[in-house]
C-alpha cells in the first residue's frame, strides 16, 4: 500500500496582512527577489509578518499589465532599479524627476489588480454604504 499523501498547510487567510500601498508591496517583492537572487532561501510563512502572497504573485500582476499594454518597459526598468534601492525616486533631484512620474504611474496602475488579489488592502476611510432602498 502506498503511503498517504499530505496537502501543504497553508496559512489562515485572516492570519495574513495584506499590504497598504502597491509601493510597500512592491519594496518587499524586490528585497525577496534581491535576497533570492543572492542565495537566500525563501519559505513560505517564514517572516516577520504573515502576507497574503508570494513574491512572485506581485510579480505576475506586473507581467499582467506589460502584456496588456498598461505599462511598458520603462516603467519595469524604473520599478526595478528603485525598487532595488529601496527607496522611490525623488522629485527635488532634476535627474529623478522623470523616474518618478514613471514610478507613480505604473504603482497607480498595479494598485488595483493587487487590490483585486486581497495583496494590497482596501481603501484607508473608506466604507460600505447601505443600499438605498424602502425604509424598514
């Protein structure tokens, strides 16, 4: 009789913080790829803080949008090399200023697909509304 087969143990979806800007998701999916990329072994439900995703989700919502023309290379290269920095470009340096437009263009475009995933959390302040309908 063969042995018995596990499913992976996943972490409770309530359990997980989603992220409270595209900018912060995006400065933790670089410093995982960086830290990947120099070696490190990266585990699922290892750090600090439980997340919603892996490094590579937020990553697929980026192909996402290149593939579907809603940015193009320039604000992949613009992503990369800040996100790598860790820091976002500055608008007091004239050398910065078009890579900032370029940054907050492309983070205001993959804010909502990660919104969508439940990576990125809602609105700050905002709520749901009562449907307007006959009063009870």
């Amino acid at each position: 009789m063969p042995p018995a087969q596990r499913a992976p143990v996943f972490a409770d979806a309530t359990a997980t913080r989603p992220f409270q800007s595209a900018e912060e998701a995006w400065f933790w999916t670089m410093a995982a790829l960086v830290a990947r990329r120099d070696g490190a072994r990266i585990l699922a439900g290892q750090g600090l803080v439980p997340r919603p995703c892996e490094p590579d989700d937020v990553v697929k919502c980026l192909d996402r949008l290149y593939r579907h023309r809603r940015i193009d290379l320039s604000h992949a290269r613009v992503l990369r090399r800040w996100g790598e920095r860790g820091e976002p470009p500055s608008t007091r340096h004239l050398a910065e200023r078009r890579d900032h437009a370029l940054w907050r263009e492309a983070l205001a475009r993959l804010e909502w697909p990660l919104r969508q995933k439940g990576i990125v959390a809602g609105m700050p302040g905002a709520e749901i509304l009562p449907f307007p309908g006959p009063a009870r």
